[in-house]
C-alpha cells in the first residue's frame, strides 16, 4: 500500500490522478478466519485495526451488510470529548481522546481533527455549581477542563446571545479545550485502510443471518454471502444490536433502539469556532469546514430501526438553536439523518466477552459511539485477543445489569431513552 504524502500527491497530479491504488481491497469472504467481526462501522473497523497492530491477529474478516460507512459512523454530529464524571468514564474516553490526537499519523490518513474546543453552557446558578464539581472531578483524572464565566463565554463565541432578556440567560459554563470535531466518513476509511494494510479482509454486503454453534458456542456465522467460520465472533453493531443477538436466540438484551436525528443547514461565514451545548435542553451545535452548521439533540422518543425520523424533532432542537443563536432564524436547513442508538440502561457502553461463549459483545453506545471509535476498537481487541478486559473496560460488563452495578453517567436512573 503507498504511503500518503506530498510528494505521492504530486506524483499522481501528473498522471491525471489515474494511479492512484485501491484504498482497501474488495475481499471475497474466505470459510474459516481467526476472529470474525460483525459489523463494518467505526468500531468494528478500528478493533479488526488494533487487533492487526497491537496483537498480530491478522486473519481477520470485517462483515458489513451494506456499504462501508453507510451506518452511524457516517450519520453523527463528529463531536468528540472526554469530560464525562465517573471515573472509569473518564478514564475510557481521555484514553481515546489521546488516540485521536495521534490518529492521522498512526493511519496515514487524515481524520480532520479539530480540537476547537466543546463549550457546556449554564443557565442557573446550581448548573453552575454541578459544572464545578464535574470539572473538579476530571481534573483530577487528569483531563483538562475550564470554568468560564459570561464575559468569557461571549468573547470565544461572538455570535452566541449572552444577554439577559431571555427564558435562559447565561451564566457561564464548562469548557473542555482538547475536544472538538472529526471527519466521521474519514474514520471509517482510515481505519478500514488500515486493517487492510495488515492484511485484514473487509467484506462489504454480506448481512449476517444466523449464527453457527456447536452447543452453546458460537462457531461461525451464516450470511448472505455464505457461512464463515471462526473460533471468535464479536458483535459490533450499534444500533442493530438487539436483532442480530435475537438470530443467537439471546432475545433480551439491557439496550433500546432510538432514532437519533442530525442536521445540517446551509453554508456561512464563520461563525461557531468551538462546540457548544445548550444547557436548558439537549442540542449540540459546531460549524463544519465547508460552512454548514451541524446541530443535533434529543432522541425521538420512540423505539425505532429507522434511521430517519419525525418533525417534532426538527422544531425542538431549531427552537433551542435559535434561542442560543437568534442570527439564525433564516437559515435553510439543507438535509437531515438519523442514526439508530443503541441506548443501555444506565447510559454507559458494554464491551466484554459473552454471553455466549466464543462471542464477544460491544454495544450500548448511547449518544457516546462516536467519539469512543479509537478506544472502543483498542479495548474490544483486548478483551477478543486475550478473552479478558483491559482495565480500561473492566467496567463495562454485560452481567452488571443483573448485580446492580450500573454506571450511570447522567444520574437518570435505569431508563435508556433518558439517558
């Protein structure tokens, strides 16, 4: 595989751009592998990747019923961030936030990573108060964090309205200065580039539909394109999670399924040079490089495998953009998407071995699937190489929902469409 460079830019600028090789081979599905992961998004991508580098475990399939990218990896607001409050939260994400700010040299690939910083406003004093202590709290996980106050607040962000003629004025907020933004499509295909460098065969539009078993163990997998057998199977399917275990006969999973919608509105000058989140609701806001603003927020509040959604949440989070926003009450929002979240019940992910044996589970992603893309595929071929966790997702069991030791992040209770 050639290197990307400047000078391999040039080189292929003079033929026409006609030389460039393949990005990842078109693989046909072999019968038997090592370690068959199923699902081709960024998690599946970025384990079968860490599984090649940091393993040796190269005879690796990727299984992806459509095209490589179409899931939720290509359907999110490319937000990323570590400030979460429990601590093996916190621990898990600033370890993939120290992986994405080596990624675009670790891959040859450029992932776009803008670390502009993500803004968490406040609009009452006790928000304020619950900000500090989060704050305190990361910092002494060693993750960086900033308190602003109103001043500060309008002065990184202009266009923001700050005044106090509103239902939720401002008072100040937590800022994470590291975190930022990342091309979601280029993710994919660094990683999915990656893994074929080392030999890894990703193969795109072959949908599992069934499992194969010798007793209880999981052999293999039947698909569209064939059965495919491996003494490991790991499942990394987001959103789809909760039908792919039920053709394992595993028909209660601890995980909803919700469309998660996002939009994107016609291009402008610049405007938002940071993230910010709007307090007082669930919205989300950043200005993409070509110009578009990219907004999201809450789920639609029904179980759904569609990844499209409905007009009450196009008004909600319009209404709270323009409430923080009012310079853009006449933009034109250009198109819109929705991802299928897997929610758990407690708001914080699964990454372990089970629950059958020769099958390994990452799942229960919540708004979280994203910026965890790096350390969910480091930890996930931990747990399938060495048929144990990592410290890093010890945490993140399946069985922690039976004995009660959920992790729940946003203090919500056991309700997976809060969380």
């Amino acid at each position: 595989m050639s290197r990307y460079s400047a000078f391999s830019l040039i080189k292929n600028a003079l033929s026409g751009h006609k030389n460039w090789k393949r990005t990842w081979r078109a693989a046909e599905p072999k019968p038997h592998y090592d370690v068959i992961i199923v699902g081709g998004g960024g998690h599946g991508l970025a384990t079968a990747y860490y599984l090649a580098k940091e393993h040796g475990i190269r005879n690796v399939a990727v299984l992806e019923k459509g095209g490589l990218g179409s899931g939720n990896i290509g359907r999110n607001t490319t937000i990323v961030r570590s400030n979460y409050i429990l601590p093996a939260n916190t621990r898990f994400y600033e370890h993939s936030m120290k992986l994405w700010e080596g990624l675009s040299n670790d891959l040859n690939y450029n992932m776009m990573f803008s670390q502009r910083g993500v803004i968490n406003l406040a609009h009452t004093p006790g928000q304020m108060d619950a900000f500090a202590r989060r704050g305190n709290a990361i910092l002494l996980e060693g993750v960086d964090a900033e308190l602003l106050d109103t001043e500060e607040i309008s002065r990184r962000v202009p266009g923001l309205y700050t005044g106090q003629n509103t239902r939720f004025p401002i008072v100040g907020g937590l800022c994470q200065p590291r975190g930022g933004t990342a091309r979601h499509d280029a993710v994919a295909w660094g990683y999915a580039r990656g893994a074929d460098k080392y030999g890894v065969d990703i193969i795109e539009h072959c949908e599992v539909t069934g499992f194969i078993k010798d007793g209880d163990t999981v052999t293999g997998v039947k698909t569209t394109r064939g059965d495919i057998s491996a003494p490991k199977v790991a499942i990394s399917v987001a959103g789809n999670t909760s039908t792919v275990m039920k053709l394992a006969s595993i028909d209660k999973m601890p995980i909803e399924s919700h469309v998660l919608q996002a939009f994107v509105t016609e291009p402008l000058k610049p405007l938002i040079n940071t993230v910010v989140t709007f307090g007082a609701g669930h919205l989300y806001i950043s200005q993409s490089d070509k110009g578009g603003l990219v907004f999201g927020g809450d789920l639609d509040g029904y179980n759904s495998y569609a990844q499209r959604g409905n007009l009450p949440i196009f008004e909600h989070v319009a209404a709270a953009a323009v409430t923080m926003f009012p310079n853009l009450a006449r933009l034109k929002l250009l198109r819109n998407w929705g991802g299928i979240m897997d929610m758990s019940m407690d708001g914080s992910p699964i990454i372990c071995t089970g629950p059958l044996p020769g099958m390994y589970l990452n799942a229960g992603w919540c708004y979280g699937g994203f910026k965890a893309t790096p350390a969910a595929g480091w930890c996930f071929a931990h747990t399938i190489a060495n048929d144990a966790p990592h410290a890093l997702n010890a945490d993140f069991t399946l069985d922690r929902f039976y004995n009660g030791r959920q992790l729940d992040e946003r203090g919500a209770g056991p309700y997976p469409a809060h969380q």
